[in-house]
C-alpha cells in the first residue's frame, strides 16, 4: 500500500499518497460498476484514446512509485547507523519493492501502448464518438460481416479468395450463423442498379461458362476496374467487386468486412495456446494441383486423426486441405475450426503472446470496421461466446453451384438465419424415436444418407463416400515420415 511507510515514519505526505491511491482505486470501481463489467472491458480494450491514457498513467505510476519507496526507505531508517550488512539487505528490499510492482505497470502499460496502436493501424479511421453494442447497432438487430481467408502463397501471382464466409449475427443475443460461399459457385449475381449486375444480367461470366466461379471475380475486377464503378475509399477493387458478388448472390446486404491472410490465421492459433480438436481422418498437408504448372504438388506431411491440440502450421492445413476432399468438406472443416477456436480462447494465453499477435494483426488483417465500433465488436464477441453458433453451406443439396437458382438460395438464406429454423445438422440427424426402436437392423435404405459439407452428430467433417474409421490414400499411419 503506497505511503503507508511515511505515515509510519511521521510523514504527513503519506496520507496523501495513500488518499489519493485509494480514491483512484474506488474511482474505477465504481466506473465499472456503473457501466457493467461487459462494457468496461470493451471500452478498456476497444478506445485508442483510454489505452493511450492508460499507458501514461501507468507509466508515471511507476515513477510515483519508485519515489515513494525510496522516500519511504529513507524516512524510516531516520539517520539511524545500521551495518553494511543491514544496508545491503535494505537496499534489497526497497529494490524488490520498486520490481514487484513496477514491472507488472510497466507491462501493462507497454501492453496498452500495442494495443492502441494496432487498432489504430487496423481499424479505419472514425470521425464519432465511442459507441458501445447497444447504441451502435439499437436500430439494427442483425449484422453481416464478410469474412474472406487470403491466400498470396505457393507461388501465386495476385490475391486469390481462399475462404468466403458471411456470419450473420444477432446483435442482442450473440446467436450466429456461419454461412460458407463455395469457391465454385457459378454465374454469380450482383445487386441491382450495380455497373457490374447491368455488365452480367445473367451472373458473372467474365471469363466463359466454365471458368468464371465466384473466387474469380476479384481477379476479373483487378483487370477490369472501369467496368466495377467508383469504389469505396481505400477499399480494394477486387474486395469491392466480391463483396458485391456476395450480396447478389445471398441476398444478404454486407454491412463490415475482414480479409485476413493465412500467415495471419497461424498467429492466431499459435497465439491461443493451439487448438484441442478431434481430428477425424487423416488430413493430407500438401497436395492438390499446381495452379501455375498444372503438376501435382507433393504431400509434406499428415496430420494424424484423433484427438490432440493442432497448433499453427497444421490447424492451416486442416482447414486448407483439399487434397482427396471437395470444397463441401473443406468448408465443413473451416467452420468446425472457427467455432471450436472460438470456445477455446483462453485470455491469459491471449495476453502472453499479444505484441507478438498484435504485430501479425497489422501485417495480416484488413478491415472496414472503424475505429469507434470496436468496443462494440468486443462486446459482441463476448455475447457470441455464450450464443448459439449454426452453419450453413450452401452446396448441392442447397442448389446446384454449376447453375444456381438464385431465388431458391436467397430464400434458404433467410431461412438459415432465422434463429427458429433448424441448422443444417439438425435437419440431416435422424429423428429421434418417441416409440421403442425395433430389433432388426435398418435396411441400406432406412440409414440416413451423409450430405455434403454437413457435420455428422458428433461434429465432424468427412467428404462424400468415406468411411468413418477407415483409411486414406497414400497415409503412411502415426508413425510414417511427417516430413
């Protein structure tokens, strides 16, 4: 406690030095009391302007700190003579003192700093005021926010759309729906009144029938930039002319957006410690075709099936992995991913490797959410931790992705995210029996049939045809070269 050693030397400073550390203490109690725990915490992690502020005063507390002590020290030893070994043992004391608590300020204040200025780098600029969940969105019970994984890696030339999800969430409740866009959804559609739904009134085949998928898009926008329109400011044209794509094509108004690069994804596993998951065949890290040469790429390893913690490098590949599999399980497997991470946070893990995180934010993370709405977002991530996360992939049993009816996918949209309608998962699972079951095995054609891209009951992801439990191609088995 600051200045109770003056006081107890006689030292009527150290009233004043303990009074005023009191009141700054009540003084932040009550403030979080008043704004709830929830808000404060958003408000602490979410304004530049208080973690600046925060940096400082922690700061200039070390300074305070560090005075009192020695002041304190020097008044209690009161020109008393005291050996060398007492003076040693003193100043060893005073010097434990100063560390003890000087060094968690000074982490916290360093802490801070990160954080402010990682949102300021991330976030866009905003000329409001700080608005927490309930005034930004009071007249908005649903957001859409467009996630979209990057991929510049193996060569490629250009940015090239990796992952495209929509989570639409309910702002009150924290509930969501996860809703995964198939890399080889064709012929997509724009919003009406759009240059680019007047240039492809029938969806986008910029590049013919058979190459014009919606993961191209960006590419065609990058090489046909008069033919997108004005764009917002500092938003890429390809991001612009996909997230268009997006909307037309689910229906779904987009009201945020955040591109991350996959560099960006392994940080944040690293970061939470890694991510306990039961794996449930074997996931091939490699692969797939060469987009550049055509040729096969090679298999640099296996990610074993069972359960155990995935940590950067193989969560990626988990989540990337094609190799054997279609776009319906891989997306199957991104989401089991998203909200098995997102049960799994762990703030102390968070808060050892933040500078390290906070780095790998400003390298790897673009956004249009400005700064001001970041408390809010915190909020919302919180709430979304305790709501209801459902998935939705849009594949063949949706629409065929070849040639979509789009008034067909719309409506299953709407239907996806209304919290009263069944997931996916919940649709494909057998009904639950109200009478006892009968003794005979069912027939082939009484055992339901596994969808694409849906998680089993337990879960998990398996592509159309595989056998849970049996093996892969090519798998060399738990103690086979990992490479």
């Amino acid at each position: 406690m600051p200045g109770l050693g003056l006081i107890h030397g006689k030292h009527r400073r150290g009233w004043i030095i303990l009074l005023g550390f009191l009141a700054v203490i009540l003084a932040a109690a009550v403030w979080v009391l008043w704004r709830g725990p929830v808000r404060a915490l958003s408000r602490l992690a979410g304004d530049p302007v208080v973690l600046y502020t925060i940096a400082i005063a922690l700061a200039l507390a070390i300074v305070i700190w560090a005075i009192t002590i020695l002041r304190s020290y020097r008044v209690l030893r009161g020109g008393r003579r005291i050996t060398r070994v007492q003076r040693g043992l003193g100043w060893g004391l005073v010097a434990s003192l100063i560390l003890c608590v000087g060094v968690p300020l000074g982490v916290g204040s360093a802490y801070s700093k990160v954080q402010a200025d990682t949102i300021r780098s991330v976030f866009g600029e905003s000329g409001g005021s700080v608005q927490d969940k309930a005034a930004l969105w009071a007249n908005q019970p649903r957001i859409n926010v467009f996630l979209i994984g990057r991929d510049n890696g193996d060569g490629r030339e250009g940015t090239r759309p990796d992952t495209m999800l929509v989570a639409s969430i309910d702002t009150r409740s924290g509930d969501t729906t996860l809703i995964s866009v198939p890399r080889n959804l064709n012929y997509a559609h724009f919003p009406e009144g759009t240059p680019l739904a007047e240039r492809f009134p029938d969806g986008f085949d910029g590049f013919g029938p058979d190459e014009s998928l919606i993961n191209a898009v960006w590419t065609w926008a990058e090489q046909n930039p008069e033919a997108v329109g004005e764009t917002e400011e500092g938003l890429e044209v390809g991001m612009y002319a996909t997230m268009q794509a997006v909307e037309g094509s689910l229906g779904l108004e987009l009201d945020y957006h955040s591109s991350v690069d996959m560099e960006g994804f392994e940080d944040v596993v690293d970061a939470i410690g890694g991510v306990k998951i039961d794996v449930e065949r074997p996931i091939p890290m490699g692969g797939g075709t060469n987009m550049n040469t055509g040729l096969k790429n090679p298999i640099k390893g296996w990610i074993d099936p069972g359960e155990q913690v995935l940590q950067g490098k193989k969560a990626l590949w988990y989540v990337r992995s094609r190799d054997g599999a279609d776009n319906y399980d891989r997306m199957c497997r991104q989401q089991r991913m998203l909200k098995t991470t997102l049960d799994q946070v762990n703030p102390q893990e968070l808060a050892a490797a933040y500078p390290k995180l906070a780095g790998s934010a400003e390298r790897n993370i673009q956004t249009d959410i400005a700064q001001n709405a970041v408390p809010a977002f915190v909020e919302l991530a919180i709430a979304m931790q305790g709501g209801e996360i459902k998935s939705a992939q849009i594949t063949n049993d949706v629409v065929s992705t070849s040639n979509p009816d789009y008034d067909v996918l719309h409506e299953w949209v709407q239907e996806q995210i209304n919290p009263a309608e069944p997931s996916q998962a919940e649709e494909a699972a057998p009904a639950e029996e109200e009478t006892e079951a009968p003794e005979e095995e069912p027939t082939p054609e009484e055992t339901p049939e596994h969808k694409d891209g849906i998680e089993d009951a337990d879960g998990k992801c398996y592509p159309r045809g595989y056998e849970p439990g049996s093996g892969w191609p090519g798998y060399p088995g738990p103690e086979g070269d990992q490479g």
